[in-house]
C-alpha cells in the first residue's frame, strides 16, 4: 500500500530533495508551504505536476491548521523541516524564531499525540545546538556526537534545542515514534542565498557572466568560523532512514571533516581561476553578537546504525554549487 510522508516547508532546500526522494520511492506527498504573495516553488520544478504530490498552505504556528492537517491525513510519517532557519536573522527576531522553530513543533507532537498516535515523525534538529561546545577524542582532535552537551549560542539553537528536548520528551512520555536529526551545515545548488556558501558561489555566478564587475565587493562577516559541510541530498537519505527503525532515536549527521568559511570562499573562486582576495571585503555587519567557532560532527552512530555515510565530498561540494551558479545567471 501507498505510505503517505507530510513534509513541512516543502519548498525549502531539504523539502525539495526530501519530496523528489519519497516521490521515487513510492510515496504519497503532502507538501505543505506557508503562504506569501508571491509563492515560489523554483526548488519542487522537478515534481510539479507530480501524480502523488499534493501541495497545501500551511502555517506551523497555526494549532488548528495544525491539528487540522493531521485529522485530514493521518499520515504514515511526517518530517517537520519547517523553520525560520537563518541564525543571524534569529538575534533580530528572537519571538518570532522561537514561535515557529519551538511552539510549532509543539503544535505538531500535540496534534500527533491526540489524533494520530502510529505517525513517524522527524524533527530537524542542528549541531547549532552545541554552540560552542565540543567533545576531543584521542587524539586531542574536537568532534561533537551525540554524546556532546548542547551549549546553545543564538536564539535560533535555544528555540530548536526546546523542540529537540520535547521531542524526546513525547517519545518516552507518549512512545510516539518520534526522532531528531541532529544534522550538520548541508549545502547544495538550491540552498538559500542568504546562507555563507550560496552567497559565495552566487557571486561567483554573476560575476563570470559579467552581471557585476569587480568594483561589486562581496561582503562577508566572519571568515574564521569551521563548519562541516555536506550536501543535502545526501542528508535527506538520512532523514528518511531514521524513520524506518524499528526503534525512534536521534542521530547525528554529518561529514566528519571541518573547514573554515575561508576555506570555502577560496576554493570556489579558485574554481573560476580567481583569487578571492581581490573581491571578498570584511563588513561587521556580518558578524554575529554570538558566533559558534567550530562544528564538526562525528556520525559513527548513524554508519552503524542506519547505514548511512556520506557519498559526496566537500570538493564536489563546492564545484557542484559554483557550476550551478554560472548555469544559473548564464540564461538570465
Ligand atoms: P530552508 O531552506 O530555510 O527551508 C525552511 C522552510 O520552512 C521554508 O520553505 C520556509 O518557508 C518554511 N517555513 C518557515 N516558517 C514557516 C511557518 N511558520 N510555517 C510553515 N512553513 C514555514 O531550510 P533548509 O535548509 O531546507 O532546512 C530544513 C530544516 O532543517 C530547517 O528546520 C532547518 O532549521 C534545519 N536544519 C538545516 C540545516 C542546514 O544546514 N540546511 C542544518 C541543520 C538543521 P518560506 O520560504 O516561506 O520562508
Ligand atoms: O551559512 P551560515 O549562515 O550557516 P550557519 O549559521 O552555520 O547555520 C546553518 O547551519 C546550521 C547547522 O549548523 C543550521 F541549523 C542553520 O539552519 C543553517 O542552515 O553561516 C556559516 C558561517 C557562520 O560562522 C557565519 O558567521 O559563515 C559565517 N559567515 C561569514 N560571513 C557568514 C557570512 N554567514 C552568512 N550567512 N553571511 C555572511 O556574509
């Protein structure tokens, strides 16, 4: 029998990879977007028109949509990556962060509990949560897993640690099935342009297209911070293994190698034959009041639990997001 998969901000980066995923594997979508003006949905240009994929408005700060969607569907698993997910942005607008990426998940695991108990569901949980925390193994090298004590840095990461505790709060109070995935910085083509590595490679874009010339700085903030990159197609795979455990639990997902924005930013433009010095200035703007220095996840749980290990590297990475980009301001 069809399974039916609700996936929350279905027109975000990971909804999109997670709608074709499930799509493919035989899934029946409810793809759920919260309303604007001027709706976009440029990431889900693959499974338009889609036979199996139903697309609804939605608002997770909303109980009774809510609730409402849960009565209608009952679905099989439901993946809440829905968020206000931009970290800088959660220092200017903390209420608003905590009301969607906290209450909203309330909102679900409550409409779960009550009206449909046998649902799956997935949170997306961030290593944001470790904030400046890490764990050193024995090599004296930092790492965090699962073990690492959360240490929250921005509003963003308290708001998703208050929903990463109630999560596990309704699997043991409730024995729902309901898990988190404590999943690291993953980029790709369709990843917003507001996040560091999409500003970087759409820059780069415009520029080898002559959209803009050397006089149009790119403006960045801290360029010392190491993060653990991967690729989100890799990582919706793993949002979908953790649902089909016989057990609920949380995972750590990552790649298990840091780098720093630094590094990035100099191998994109090494890509275009360009030495990032010559565009790149430093604005304050950028930087954060709180920073989180260094993330890098260790995944052993994951390997040898679900099976799962990433497949495309932080090189590939980087080349498939600056490819994109050229391809992208080319036919404009
Ligand atoms: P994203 O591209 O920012 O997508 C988030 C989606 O949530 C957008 O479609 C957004 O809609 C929607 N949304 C925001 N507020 C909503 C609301 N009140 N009701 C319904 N929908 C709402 O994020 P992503 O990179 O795909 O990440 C997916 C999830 O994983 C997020 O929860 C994020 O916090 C988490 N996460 C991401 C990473 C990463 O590196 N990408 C790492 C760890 C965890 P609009 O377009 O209207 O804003
Ligand atoms: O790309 P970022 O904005 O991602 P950040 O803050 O690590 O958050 C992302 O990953 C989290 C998982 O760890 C997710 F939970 C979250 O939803 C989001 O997807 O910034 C990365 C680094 C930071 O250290 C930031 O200070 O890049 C630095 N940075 C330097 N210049 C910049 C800029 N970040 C942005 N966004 N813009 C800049 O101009």
């Amino acid at each position: 029998m069809t399974k039916t998969a609700v996936i929350t901000g279905v027109n975000g980066q990971d909804g999109s990879y997670l709608a074709e995923l499930l799509l493919n594997r035989g899934y029946g979508v409810v793809g759920l977007y919260r309303r604007s003006s001027s709706n976009n949905f440029d990431r889900l240009k693959n499974v338009m028109g889609h036979s199996r994929l139903i697309l609804n408005e939605f608002d997770l700060t909303d109980p009774s949509d809510v609730t409402d969607t849960i009565i209608k569907y009952r679905p099989d698993e439901f993946y809440n990556l829905a968020a206000q997910s931009h970290v800088a942005t959660s220092f200017k607008q903390p209420t608003t962060t905590f009301e969607i990426d906290s209450i909203g998940v309330i909102n679900i695991l409550e409409a779960i509990r009550k009206f449909s108990g046998t649902t799956r569901f997935y949170q997306a949980s961030t290593s944001e949560m470790f904030g400046r925390n890490y764990s050193i193994n024995h090599n004296g090298e930092k790492y965090q897993d699962e073990q690492t004590s959360l240490m929250p840095q921005s509003p963003y990461a308290v708001a998703k640690l208050a929903s990463h505790r109630m999560v596990q709060i309704y699997r043991d109070a409730y024995k729902l099935y309901a898990t988190s995935g404590i999943l690291f910085n993953h980029e790709g083509p369709r990843r917003g342009v507001n996040f560091v590595t999409r500003k970087i490679t759409s820059y780069i874009g415009q520029l080898v297209n002559n959209l803009i010339t050397k006089d149009t700085k790119l403006k960045l903030g801290n360029l010392n911070a190491s993060r653990d990159w991967g690729h989100a197609q890799d990582y919706v795979y793993a949002m979908y293994l953790m649902l089909q455990q016989d057990v609920a639990d949380d995972f750590v997902i990552s790649s298990g190698k840091a780098y720093t924005v630094r590094d990035f930013v100099d191998k994109a433009f090494k890509l275009v034959d360009l030495d990032y010095n010559d565009y790149v200035v430093i604005d304050p703007e950028f930087y954060r009041p709180a920073e989180v220095d260094y993330l890098k996840g260790d995944c052993s749980k994951a390997k040898k639990v679900l099976g799962w290990e990433p497949k495309i590297s932080f090189d590939q990475l980087v080349q498939d997001m600056v490819s994109s980009d050229i391809e992208l301001y080319k036919i404009r």
